[in-house]
C-alpha cells in the first residue's frame, strides 16, 4: 500500500489514543508507531494492518466501534490503504461485542459487510498483487458478518414504549424492569440527550 505514512500513523495514534486502554498495551503501540514509518513497503503496510488489529481488539462497546471511520484527510492510495484498515478494524470489533439489542446488532452487520465491500474493491483493483489480500479479507469479513448475525439472533429485541408524560430514566428502568439501575441503558438505546426528562414515545429493550 504506497500511500501516506504520516497520514496513516497519525490516525492510527488517534484511535489508539481514544481505544486503548491498557497501559501497557497503548505504550508498546506508541512504540509501535514511532519505528514504522521506516520500515519497508511490504514491512509497513503488514504492521499498519497489525497496529489496526490492537485497536479493534480494544473496543468492547458500540461507542468504539463507531469511531472506526476513515481519516478525513485521506484520499487516492491513503484512502484505498485506510478503506482495506477500516473494513478490518470493524470486522475484528464487531464480532468481539456482546451488542445491547437486535437491532444494533444488525447495523454492525451491515457496517461491516459495507465496510468490507469497500476493502475488497480495493484488493481487486491491485490485480495479481491483491490477490493474497482479497482471499484473506473476504475470509475474515464473511466470518465476522455471520457472527455478528448469529448475534443479532439472539439479542434482545427493541420495543417502542409510550409514556404520556415526560419521566426520568431511572423511573423508567425501574417500571420497564424492576431495576433502576438501568437507566443509563434505557437512554444509550433511545438516543436521548435528555435522561432526566425523557421523551414520551422512545424504544427500550424489550427486556
């Protein structure tokens, strides 16, 4: 992948800035990023792609997973190279996150195979070269889509509540379940900004 080192180090550093929390972990990728940008093309290009793997690796929830985006600044080789990182970075994660509803969980599924269709566009535009590449990617995307659906089987549906009046999520968690203690999971699925004064129409986990 002949594309922008910096570019590319420079985003992965911020990822694994906001995703890795390990101590150790986020020195050695540190470490990790300070040396690669003198290694070798094919050096270069197998480590980018290993630096991804401990990002992704990290992630335990779908804040996480939504941060795996392409840089902004990446366009021609640095985007198809970040394109073929991305389309890893969330198979990786999505199959390793125990998502919250059916519906969340359907969404990575098509993030990731959205994602992948994007690397794999990628690895066959390179021809003969991309060969190995588009074998092991279609591979590693196939498998991810199927778990993340067998996932989505067996989550826990959403449900469309209403109110008629305005009430805070702990009230809410505590008659939707029995468990006030929920709240802040009442308002990560509904989407609300406002947990103190919930809307009256929101969906909730069905249990």
């Amino acid at each position: 992948m002949a594309a922008d080192r910096n570019v590319i180090l420079t985003w992965l550093a911020d990822l694994a800035a906001a995703l890795v929390s390990d101590p150790e972990d986020a020195a050695d990728f540190a470490r990790r990023v300070a040396v690669a940008a003198a290694l070798p093309a094919d050096g270069f290009a197998a480590e980018a792609m290993d630096l991804m793997r401990v990002v992704a690796e990290s992630i335990d929830g779908a804040d996480g997973f939504g941060r795996i985006v392409p840089p902004a600044s990446a366009d021609g080789e640095t985007g198809d190279a970040a394109a073929v990182m991305v389309a890893i970075g969330l198979a990786i994660a999505g199959a390793r996150i125990d998502w919250p509803s059916r519906p969340r969980a359907r969404a990575a599924r098509q993030q990731i195979a959205d994602a992948g269709e994007r690397g794999l566009a990628v690895a066959s535009a390179m021809g003969g070269d991309g060969a190995e590449l588009y074998g092991w990617l279609s591979s590693v995307i196939s498998t991810s889509v199927r778990v993340v659906s067998d996932l989505a089987a067996n989550a826990v549906p959403v449900v469309r509540v209403e109110t008629g009046l305005s009430l805070p999520s702990t009230v809410l968690a505590y008659k939707l379940y029995g468990d006030a203690g929920r709240a802040q999971e009442i308002v990560d699925i509904s989407g609300t900004m406002t947990p103190a004064i919930m809307p009256t129409s929101f969906e909730a986990l069905a249990s």
